[in-house]
C-alpha cells in the first residue's frame, strides 16, 4: 500500500517540529544563560533597592534621634558640639545639621561659630540649592553686625531677583539698611513695592504696612487689606 499526501505531510510536519525542537534546545543550551543572568539581575536589583530603602529609612531615623538628643542639651554651646559631631554621608542631611547648628550658636551669641556653619552650607555644592541660599540669606543677617552695609545691598539684591527663592525677604532687608542709612523715600518705595507684589506673604504685607505708618508715610491704596493689618 503506497504512502498518501496525507502521510507524507504529517510525515513533514514531524520532521519539521523535531527540527525546530531541536533548534530550540540548541539556543537554550547556547543562549540560555543570558535568561538566567536577566532573571538574576531583576531579582537582584530589586532586593538592593529594597535594601537600600530600609537602610536610608534606618539612617534617617538615626540621624533624626541624634538630632532630637543634641536639642535636649540644657546649654547651647552644649548642643552646637552634639550637632557638629553629627556624621552623615548625606549632603542634605550635613546641611540641615549646619543650619540648626547655626541657629543655636547665633542663640548663645556665639556670632563666629554660627557663620562658619553657615558657610559650611552655602559653600557645599552638594548640598541643596535652597539650604545653600537660605544659608546665604542668614549669614547676611547674623553677620549685620561685621559687614557693611554696601555689602549687604550687593548681596540682598542678587536674592531680590525674579525668580529667587527668597527674594521678599531679601527685598524687606534692603528696605531696612535704606532706613539704617536715613533713606526713607526709597524704603518706603521698597516697602510699597512689596505691599502690592503678589508674591508676597500676610505676614510680610502687615510689617511693611506697619512700617510704612512708623516712618511717617500712609500707603498709598488704603484697601480692606490696610485697615485690617492695623488691627
């Protein structure tokens, strides 16, 4: 009995399957291993991130204590060395570590020791851009008294540009060395300027006000805004 179409196309299709099986076992025992590398890397790029997460939530809270033990020193020059003897491999954890160092130390009118930590923070180019600005920002005003009042201008002005983090705050300061240096036309300019900016917050639109009025001048739009600063 001869062979048919049939048999001879299953007898094909056969072949063919069991070529291609064995092409697949081939590339698995060629290629196989990069399979397996994937798989590992996937498995251990996940638990490294895992890891990671758990020890940066560790330091974090580490740091944290240490933080909270230094403040609980009765005396501030006590509670500056806690925090200076604070180690962190953090850049924005060393700069957050200086700026309340800083503040103690300005506490204890230790005036040296609180610009030195400040420039600590404003000299890093780790640290973040606002810890440096804002460290920048205090070390003008805890170092008022050394530095002159040129100085100051050129710097506060720099910070008053569009765009800057602090740039009402730095703008109320120049109102205040012009009203050091017997320029009351012009703070009182500076201090409507930030009355009516749009970015400026309640607090800062109530004092510039209130300022206003303690140096002889009224503002210049009496709105709900003015009469209820007063209160």
């Amino acid at each position: 009995m001869g062979i048919g179409v049939s048999d001879t196309d299953s007898f094909i299709d056969e072949v063919t399957e069991e070529v291609r099986r064995d092409q697949l076992y081939q590339s698995l025992r060629k290629y196989g291993w990069i399979a397996v590398v994937v798989v590992l890397l996937i498995v251990g790029t996940s638990a490294y991130f895992e890891w990671q997460r758990v020890s940066n939530t560790n330091e974090a809270r580490q740091t944290g204590d240490a933080i909270l033990s230094a403040l609980e020193n009765d005396q501030a020059d006590a509670r500056v060395a806690a925090l200076v003897a604070i180690d962190s491999d953090s850049a924005d954890v060393q700069a957050l570590v200086s700026l309340i160092a800083a503040h103690e130390a300005k506490l204890s009118d230790d005036t040296a020791t609180a610009l030195a930590m400040l420039e600590k923070v404003a000299g890093n180019p780790d640290a973040p851009i606002e810890y440096r600005q804002l460290a920048e920002l205090k070390s003008l005003l805890v170092g008022a008294n050394v530095l002159s009042a040129e100085d100051r201008i050129a710097a506060f002005e720099g910070m008053s540009a569009p765009g800057q983090p602090y740039r009402m705050i730095a703008l109320e300061q120049l109102a205040l060395i012009a009203v050091e240096q017997g320029r009351v036309e012009d703070a009182v300019t500076m201090l409507e300027d930030i009355r009516i900016d749009a970015e400026a917050s309640s607090g800062l639109r109530t004092r510039a006000v209130q300022l206003i009025v303690a140096l002889g001048s009224e503002p210049k739009e009496i709105g709900d805004f003015t009469l209820s600063s007063g209160n």
